[in-house]
C-alpha cells in the first residue's frame, strides 16, 4: 500500500541508566555510566565480576503496575518488556480511543530465556558419576532439577515468544504476535519488521522493540566463553570504550525497549504525539569477520537509505559495541556508504554508558536517538581516550555535542554472527 507512512507516537525505556524515558535520558545527557561491580557475579566463578543492571530500587516502585496473579509467571525480561510496554502505552495514549484489537500487534526482539539456576545448582554435589568416580553426572543432576520444581513455571518462563504473548494478552493486541530470536540486532529487526507490516497495511498499530535479561550464569558464560567480554581491570566503569583503540570487548547489560508504531493518519486522527518517522529499514546476514560484518552493514545501511530515499543523515547512533572487529567493520561501512560525507556526520555510540542490552540494545539505542534529535543534543561515547587508526569518523566523545537543528539519523546493530539492522528515522516537525 503505497502511502501508508509509519510514525512513532510512544515510548518506554527500563535501562541501566534509568527506568523511564526521562531518567534514562537524563543519564544519557550526563554522560553517566551504569556499569558496575555486582557481589552476586562474583560468587559465580567467572572471569567478570561487572556489568550493568537495572537498578533493583528504581524497579521496585514500577512492579506494583503489573498485576500480581501474572507478575509470578513472569520471568524478568517479561517484567523489563511489560514495563516498558505500559510506558508506552501511556505515553501513546491508545486507550483514547482504543485501536480495532485486529489492527494492533507485537513485534518483539529476544534471545535469553533465564530461569533461576539455585535449586539446579544446589544437586550438583550429590550426582557423582556412576561409571567415573569424583565426576559429576549432569544428566543425574537434571533428572532431579526436574522432580523438584513446577514443570508449568519452568516452561511459562523459558520459552521466547511468551514475552510478546504476556504484552499481547495485557493490550489484548489480536494481530501480528511474532517474536524475532536473532540476536543483538533482534530488537532493531523487530521495530523494522513491525514497521513494514503497518506499511504494507497489516496493522495500524504495532508494540515493538526488544527486552532482555543477560546477568545470569549460563548467559555471562556463554558469553565469557565466546571471548565477547571486556577485562575491566582496576575500573570497570572504563571497560567499554567503542572506537578506543584499547577496546577489548563488551559489558553486558540489561533492559528493553518498547516503542509505539503507528499509521500515520491513523494516529492523526486520534490527535496523537508524534515523535518520528521511521523512513527506511534494511537487514541483513553476515559472518563473524571485520569483511563479513562490513557487507552486512554496508547492505543493511543501504537498503535503509534507499528506502529513505536518500534523506540527508545528520546523525548516526552506531552500534559501537566496544569489540576490535564490529567497530572499525562499522567504520569501514559508514565510509564506503557515505564516501567523504562520512567525516562530517557526528556518531555515538551510548552501549559505553549502559552495556550490551542484546535484543533490547537497539530499540532503547533507538529511543536514544529519537530524544537526542528532539533535543537537538548528541549523546557522547565515553571512555574514549586513545584513538585507532581504523576508527577515525567523527566521534562524539566523553561529553555531549549540542546540535540544533537535527531531523534525520541512522540507527545500527549488529549480531554476534555478523548479522546487521539498520533503521532510518526522522524526527516530527510537531
């Protein structure tokens, strides 16, 4: 349908740096990091004893909103994404007046299901081997894990696509209910999907975006294991530093991301707020190498841009995860893009100030951009310090960059594999 347009008319942010937009905002805008020692990671035997968490007190007043019979069946990614998605909701106004139930979908990036490992990891003495003595048999271990909990709770809080389903049942959204397990770029992939639906007139409003709760064992381990995280030495609150040529890796993190898309006419009709318009996306595969990650931008950001007809980009959040093969692949794709304009167009990259939220990294990264091109303000990356050879675009660093006048902006994430999203935004003249 050709001139169906997408627009954003609400957003709800639960981040390290704040539970709230303003809260997260204003942390952006200092310029604060989140990220921190925790003593409950450093009983867990791994190399990191760090990251950044949702603060537990600013949740703490949030948790009264969901209602008490569910919040039981809820995991914590559930609770961040339905938080966020009551923010949203509000701040949209859809009661006033409620969308055709038909018409309204979820769209929602995750990947980790965590569940609470004690009463599994509390077995583990007792389950020596059979057939190798002093060895211990997991099987054993697993077999008595199960006996011991609620099959129902475990299943309601493991399997990905209940997030969406508890936001879809909350909003009774009757649509599209899709959730995107692709990794880091999966939030991002899920706001452009849904935006591609309303504009191909499969819904007129859609719940999207991305929630995620990463600091559990099997998770930090997975990711200990795959290299992916920083040595944060004597300071972890400097351990993420995108661009730096001492970058050595990621800080997890933790959050979502929600936002409200909507049809353009369909949301002026109902007189709605109006943050933006989302102009292009484009995805794309990849492979876990600075050349792979360079192609998948290259055709992510291209597909965007072509989409957005070509609109003028004054501003780039790019994905800037601190890692030494994602950054200057990023880099190497923002230039061979934009030719010689690259140097002239401002970047940040705020996974310095909040970590790696994963799926939910790119609608809260995205929220971040809307605010900053609403404030005409640029949020910095901090902890950059030492500049790399391969890293020489226009970095904001270490302190905010005022710029009035702002309208368009280039939002990136990238996954682990190389995969890549790209969205195209434009902030609302009203």
């Amino acid at each position: 349908m050709a001139d169906r347009r997408v627009v954003i008319t609400g957003l709800g942010v639960v981040s390290p740096l704040g539970v709230g937009v303003q809260s997260h905002w204003a942390s952006v805008a200092s310029a604060r990091s989140a990220v921190r020692r925790h003593e409950r990671l450093s009983t867990l035997g791994l190399p990191i004893d760090f990251a950044a968490a949702v603060p537990e007190e600013a949740l703490r007043e949030y948790l009264q909103w969901l209602p008490k019979k569910q919040l039981k069946l809820y995991n914590r990614a559930t609770i961040f994404a339905m938080i966020a998605s009551i923010m949203a909701v509000e701040e949209a106004a859809l009661q006033n007046p409620l969308p055709d139930p038909t018409r309204m979908g979820v769209i929602l990036g995750t990947l980790f299901m965590t569940y609470n490992l004690q009463p599994f990891l509390q077995h583990l003495p007792e389950v020596e081997s059979d057939q190798v003595p002093n060895v211990i048999d997991l099987g054993k271990a697993l077999k008595r894990y199960m006996q011991a909990i609620n099959p129902v709770d475990f299943s309601l809080k493991i399997i990905p696509n209940l997030t969406a389903g508890h936001i879809a049942i909350a909003f009774n959204a009757l649509g599209f209910c899709r959730t995107i397990a692709d990794g880091c770029q999966g939030g991002l992939q899920a706001v452009g999907q849904a935006s591609q639906i309303i504009k191909d007139g499969g819904l007129d409003v859609a719940l999207c975006g991305g929630a995620e709760a990463t600091l559990e064992e099997l998770v930090l381990a997975d990711l200990c294991t795959m290299g992916l995280l920083a040595d944060g030495g004597e300071n972890p609150e400097k351990a993420c530093r995108p661009f730096d040529a001492r970058r050595n890796g990621m800080v997890a993190g933790e959050g979502a991301g929600i936002l409200i898309l909507e049809e353009r006419e369909h949301a002026l009709r109902r007189d709605a707020k109006i943050y933006g318009e989302v102009l292009g996306f484009g995805a794309s595969a990849g492979e876990a190498s600075i050349d792979g990650v360079r192609e998948s931008l290259l055709r992510s950001m291209g597909r965007a841009l072509a989409e957005a007809k070509d609109a003028e980009v004054d501003y780039i959040h790019a994905n800037g995860d601190s890692t030494k093969v994602h950054d200057r692949a990023e880099t190497e794709a923002i230039k061979e893009v934009f030719g010689p304009a690259a140097y002239g167009i401002p970047i940040s990259a705020t996974k310095s100030m909040h970590g790696h939220l994963i799926s939910a990294s790119g609608p809260v990264e995205l929220i971040t951009c809307l605010l900053a091109l609403k404030h005409g303000i640029i949020p910095p990356i901090i902890n950059y310090e030492e500049p790399d050879a391969f890293c020489d675009l226009n970095y904001v660093v270490n302190s905010p960059r005022p710029k009035p006048g702002m309208k368009t902006a280039v939002v990136n994430a990238v996954g682990f594999f190389g995969e890549s999203t790209s969205l195209v935004v434009r902030r609302s003249d009203g």
